[in-house]
C-alpha cells in the first residue's frame, strides 16, 4: 500500500521498514510506481537485493513494494 495508508487499520498498512530487524540481509522501502522512478533504478534496488541474499551470510531480503492500485482483479470471485 501507499505510505500515505501507512497505520489507518487496513489490511497491509502497516510501518513495513524495519519489521524484521537484524533478520534480513537488506531492506529496502521501494516507491509507488510513477513514470519519474527510472527503470534502471527498480532493478538496480532489485538487483542488490538478490546480490545481498546470496552473499555470506546468505539470509532473506524485505523489498516493499508500494502499489497505490489494489493487486486484485476488479471483479468476480477472490480465489
């Protein structure tokens, strides 16, 4: 979700950085996805994020990824 949602109570709102603490290799709080955000810089974050993981230790990342649209289709049954 949008960090403008962060904390109302809805589902997946809430503060995300930092929720797994010393657990992951790397964190990172990736942006809504605008057409100012270069491409090159998603991968680059993705990129790193799969470098951390897979360099000793090897251990989980966290990438949240902020989206302002739900993920859901608009209509018919939720599976």
């Amino acid at each position: 979700r949008p960090p403008e949602l962060r904390g109302c109570g809805s589902n997946q709102t809430i503060h995300q950085p930092g929720m797994f603490g010393s657990y992951v290799r790397w964190e990172k709080d990736v942006p809504c996805p605008t057409d100012s955000i270069p491409a090159g810089a998603v991968l680059s974050d993705a990129g790193y994020a799969v470098h951390c993981a897979h360099s000793a230790p090897r251990g989980p990342v966290h990438l949240n990824l902020m989206f302002r649209e739900n993920l859901a289709p608009d209509a018919g049954p939720v599976r």
